[in-house]
C-alpha cells in the first residue's frame, strides 16, 4: 500500500520531467498538460489531511 502523499510526490515529479522533455522538443500542448497535473499532483502533496492518506494501487 502507498501512501497518498508518495503517490503524489512521484506524479508531481514525473509530471515535470515529462513536461521538460517536451518542451525540449517543442511538444507545447502536451507540456502544458503535463504541467497542469504537476501543479494538481503538488496540491495534494500539500494538503493537510483532507483525504485518507493511504490508497491501494493496482495494476
């Protein structure tokens, strides 16, 4: 089980280093929607106990 703050901080970080390599290669919408779910993903990080932390990932 993760926790949802460490689900949150992987998105968060993914999110910008997916969003760098497309704006390397000019992929702007596609970094811009990266950067939107960073942004969504580091208010989560953030929040202070409004949800449960933990979930349950599944593949």
């Amino acid at each position: 089980m993760e926790s949802r703050t460490h689900v949150a901080h992987y998105a968060a970080t993914m999110a910008r280093e997916l969003c760098r390599m497309c704006r390397k290669v000019e992929l702007d919408d596609l970094a811009y929607l990266l950067e939107v779910a960073a942004a969504e993903a580091t208010k989560v990080k953030q929040r202070n106990g409004s949800a449960p932390d933990a979930v349950q990932l599944s593949a």
